[in-house]
C-alpha cells in the first residue's frame, strides 16, 4: 500500500457510493473525511481543510457546481474531482470551467481510475503549491536584491563625491604651467586617479596611477594613495626644512605603505617634480604603460623610464630622471584604458601609433577628447585617465 498523508473529502448523498469510495481510497493510504451533502461538505472543508474533495453533481441544499465554486473561492490550490451520475456534457464544462481538476461518471467500473486521477492532481496540486512558494521566495529575494543594489548605489554615490572632492581642480594654472585631466570610469568608481599640487614656493608635483582591478576596492586605493601623499608632504612641512621630494622616494614611500597594509592591490603609476627655477622635470616610473608623451611643435615622443609596480615588492626601487622642459610643450599621463580606444590589432602597434594621435590632438586635452572620441563613449573594459601639462601651446 502506498504511503500518503493526503487528506480526502468525499461529498456525496448516496452513502453506500460514498462509503465504497472511502473504503478503496483508505486502503490506498489516504485520510478519508465524508460528508452527504453539499452545505456539510462545505463545513467539513473549512474545518478540516483537505487536500483534495471528491463531490457529486447533483446533491441537496447545494449542488455540486456551487460547492466547486466556493471550494476554489476559499483555496484555488485544492483540486477538485467530480465523480457524477449525471453524464450531461454542459454541466461537465461547466465543472471543468470553474476549476474542477478532472471529472468522472458513475459508476466506476474500476475505482483504480479514481485513485490514478487523485494521485495526479494531489501531485499536480503539490507543484503548484511549490511554484507558488518560489515565486514568493523569488519576489522576496527580488526586494531584498534591489533594496541591497539601492543602498549600493548610495554607498557608491558618496564613494564617487568622495573621488570627485579629492580630483584637483580642472584646469589649473601656475607660473604659466597649466595642468588638466579627464577621468572616465568603466563603473561608477574609478581606480585611476590624478592629482597635482604645490610642493613649495618653486615646486609643483603631479602624479598618475593606475590600480590593479576595478570598483569600489580599487577606488579605495586611490584614497589612500591620496592620504599618503598629503600626509608625506605634511610631515615635511612640519619638519621645518623640506627635502628634496623626489619621486623616485615618493613611490618608494607609496610602496611600503601599499605593502603594509595588506590589500592585494598594487597600482602602476608616473610621478614628476617641476622645478619652477631651473626648468626642469623630475620624474619616476613605477611600472607604469603607456610611459608619457613628449609633444613640442616640432617633434613628439615617448618619455624614457621603466620601474616595477607599485605595491607589489618589499625590494622595489625606483629610478629619478630629469628632462629640461621646452619652452613650448605638453606632457601627456595615460592610464593604459586608453589603448582600447586604439584601432591597432597588437599591443605593439597601439604603442607605436599613441604619440601619432597626441600630436594629431596637438597635446591638448581638448584635441585628445576630440581625437579619442571621448565625450560619445559606452561601456569600456577599463578606466581611463588623462593627465595633461602644458606650457606656451
């Protein structure tokens, strides 16, 4: 005998069908409650709640029709078989219409026909109950998703004010210098980030980095690569006599601290000192590509340098170069986002063709714009910097 759980009513004014249905139905392993007419059979459903009713047509003070109604009223998800004398095909349709699960005639020859269309409504019944349960669980989990992606998407609008506050201003002008830049995220928080400011009454520092990865982690970084380095130029400051600032010791200083506090990360960057006096340009590379771009009127080039990461290495060193600066140039900092942009097939010919679309921009970060296409970009697989300085152009 099979095992079941599964409660029957069975509802029907001929006791001696109503019993003989129950006795088979029991001996199959079902719970069976009886009731003999309609109006009884509506209040043993309410009280007991079966999981399937098993009803006659044609019955006292309700009918079977009517039962059917209000039985799909109080639960659509109980089926209901008619098994009925009356073989009139409109009152068929009409129970089948109003929900009924299947619809036999009397007499049953063979009540295994009964216990066959039970069993397979009960299980029909069952994986509509289940689909009900994970349209809930989804609808649920649905909410919660959104209500997590909306306190995201403020976590990272006040990540993004955060980055927009620490950017310097755009363009900025000193001592006939002028600095510029353009950031543009392939998510909403970026993890190239630029900066440039006054070491002293004749120094100005800028710097580009690049940090490994995207989103918020890596945008993080670029936070504390902007608290390290105000707070390197702040403790010399305060020291009284400030030395010499080199970036080859700034990125040194960057590398420890990037080490120290263990985030995976590590970024590739450019930093430069401009000594306002002499004319010259100091700068470290911290493995960092593409290197920058040299434009003057008459000739454009890449900037000599190599290094390794930054934030990678206990051992790292970098190296200090000097370049006297021309009386008219631009000196152009990428992240590497912007060889995406490039038509070239191989990383090679992107970096060959990279100062061919500088001098056809004429270094400027207006002309790179125009150049790259930049204002009318979509989806990009990497953030992207510019940082351009400038001089008589």
């Amino acid at each position: 005998m099979p095992i079941t759980s599964a409660t029957l009513l069975i509802i029907d004014d001929d006791e001696v069908v109503r019993a003989s249905l129950a006795a088979y139905l029991e001996d199959s392993g079902f719970s069976v409650l009886q009731a003999s007419n309609g109006q009884q059979g509506l209040q043993v459903f309410e009280q007991d709640k079966p999981d399937l009713v098993i009803c006659d047509l044609r019955m006292p003070q309700m009918g079977g029709l009517e039962l059917i109604r209000q039985v799909t009223e109080l639960s659509s998800q109980t089926p209901v078989i008619v098994v009925s004398g009356a073989g009139v095909m409109n009152d068929a349709v009409e129970a089948l219409r109003l929900g009924a699960a299947d619809y036999l005639i009397k007499p049953l020859e063979d009540l295994a026909v009964l216990e066959h269309s039970v069993r397979r409504a009960l299980d029909r019944s069952r994986l509509l109950v289940e689909n009900q349960r994970y349209r809930e669980k989804l609808e649920t989990a649905n909410r919660e998703l959104e209500a997590s992606l909306n306190l995201l998407q403020e976590d990272q609008n006040a990540g993004r004010q955060v980055q927009m506050n620490m950017l310097p201003v755009s363009p900025w002008t000193v001592d006939g210098f002028r600095f510029a830049h353009q950031i543009i995220p392939s998510l909403y928080l970026s993890g190239d980030f630029v900066d440039y400011f006054r070491v002293d009454e004749r120094r100005v520092a800028f710097y580009l980095a690049d940090v490994s990865g995207h989103g918020a982690s890596s945008a993080f970084v670029t936070v504390l690569l902007k608290f390290m380095t105000t707070r390197l130029l702040f403790e010399s400051k305060r020291n009284g006599t400030l030395p010499e600032f080199k970036p080859s010791e700034v990125l040194g200083h960057i590398n420890r601290g990037l080490i120290s506090c263990k985030l995976g990360k590590h970024v590739t960057m450019v930093g430069g000192v401009i000594d306002e006096e002499t004319g010259l340009l100091t700068y470290s590379i911290g493995g960092h590509l593409p290197l920058p771009v040299l434009y003057t009127p008459d000739s454009v080039r890449y900037l000599e340098g190599r290094g390794l990461p930054v934030g990678l290495f206990n051992e790292a060193t970098y190296e200090d170069h000097v370049l006297e600066l021309p009386p008219a140039f631009s000196l152009t900092l990428m992240s590497d986002g912007i060889l995406d942009l490039l038509s070239e097939p191989t990383l090679k010919e992107k970096e060959a063709a990279l100062p061919e679309r500088v001098s056809a921009a004429g270094g400027s970060l207006e002309g790179l714009r125009q150049v790259f296409g930049l204002a009318t970009l979509g989806e990009m697989p990497d953030d992207i910097a510019l940082l351009v300085l400038s001089r008589n152009l």
